[in-house]
C-alpha cells in the first residue's frame, strides 16, 4: 500500500523496489508495475465492504484510529481489528498470487 501511495508522487520507484533513473526503465518493468496496482486495485475490491472503508480511510486518507471509529460507531479497538483482518486478507491474497 505505501508503494502504491509512493507512486503518485515518485512515477520512477517500481512496486518491486528497483528504481531507476527518469527514462531508463523498460517497458516490461512499467507492465509490471501497472499490473501489479491493478491486481493491488482488485484485491482491495474484493475485500468486504466495512474492512474496504477502514482500510481506505487508514492507508489513503491518513485518518487516526479514533476518528475512524467515532465515523465508524466503533471502538478503536474494533476498527484495530478490522484493519488487521483486512491486512491479512491482503496478505493471503498475495501470497496465493505468488504461488
């Protein structure tokens, strides 16, 4: 997730880590790194809705654990525990990709 938010700002960084400098990277890489944010986009589509929105309003909108939750009606604790299943769902999902 933190690469996905790098790229917005830094186009050059690919999401496997390997930077290279403005105009040398190859079109293979620059495939690569549109697919995998494409499959990053998917898997965070199919998480269910409630563990979506904390996830979203967590990793892209930079919102506290309390706002969260007072937008949410939770407790922190509750909204802790959502962002960490949707964290592992992510995780399983990757790791299945991988195999």
């Amino acid at each position: 997730m933190d690469r996905l938010r790098r790229l917005k700002t830094h186009p050059h960084e690919s999401l496997t880590g390997h930077d290279a400098p403005d105009g040398q990277r190859s079109a293979q890489a620059m495939m690569e790194d549109h697919e995998n944010a494409e499959w990053m986009r998917g898997a965070v589509r199919n998480l269910p809705d409630k563990y979506r929105a904390v996830l979203r309003m967590r990793q892209v909108e930079h919102l506290e654990m309390g706002e969260i939750a007072r937008i949410i009606g939770a407790t922190e604790g509750v909204v802790r525990t959502i962002l960490s299943r949707a964290r592992k769902q992510m995780m399983e999902q990757l790791k299945v990709r991988r195999d």
